[in-house]
C-alpha cells in the first residue's frame, strides 16, 4: 500500500534532521557503571581468594581446606562420605568407600548402598 500524494506532502511523514552539532544518541556517552566495575572486580578477586584457600592452595588458618567430595558424593547420617570414607560399617561388616551411592530412608536418614533400589523390596532392610 502506497501514499497518496497528500500524505506525502504532509509535515508528520518528512524525514526528522538534526541540528548541525547534533551527534546523535552515542554524542555524549561514557562509562558511568565505574564503580559497579571495580566492586564486580573486587568481590571477585575474594570468592577466588576463599575458593582457593578452601581448595588447599593458599594456607590459611582461619578457612579449612575444604573436600569437594562432599560436594559431589552422598553422605550418610554418621557423616561418612560414600565411595570415599574409609569407615567399616560394624553390624554389616561393609566399608563405605565400596559403597558409592546413597539411598535415603523414609525417614530421611541416608545410608550408603552399592546400587540403588529398583523396585520396592520390602525383604530387604538397609540400616
């Protein structure tokens, strides 16, 4: 659909033209985020400060370093890390470290297991 002659020639539809000394929306721009910059780059600098002296790299006596097996392994309710925690299980005669995965109980109270349940087993007791 085209314009008709009449809309053509009617002040709303000209093109807009600045002044000479306008420059456009980018003129006058900077940086005003200056001090957001240095405290992004400030508490990032001390997360990696703490990451590393958790991980063991940095001493220090007031961050323990830390285990990232926590992290990544399940634990169960004595603390143990399973697959990593060397701890013989007294009643069952197991050890954690052979038993990698953690089954949580309906209690909410997790033990270390070889493999998880597949199905509903109610023969078998975990703890």
């Amino acid at each position: 659909m085209s314009m008709s002659d009449a809309d053509k020639n009617h002040p709303d539809n000209k093109k807009l033209e600045g002044s000479a000394d306008f420059k456009g929306p980018g003129g006058n721009r900077g940086c005003t985020d200056c001090f957001c910059g240095i405290l992004l780059i400030g508490c990032w600098a001390a997360m990696t400060f703490v990451g590393l002296c958790s991980m063991g790299f940095i001493q220090n006596d007031i961050l323990k370093e830390g285990n990232p097996a926590r992290l990544t392994n399940g634990m169960d309710y004595l603390g143990n890390i399973c697959g990593v925690t060397d701890y013989n299980i007294s009643h069952t005669g197991q050890n954690t470290k052979d038993l990698s995965k953690a089954f949580y109980l309906p209690n909410g109270a997790p033990v270390c297991v070889s493999t998880c349940p597949t199905a509903d087993d109610y023969t078998n007791f975990y703890c």
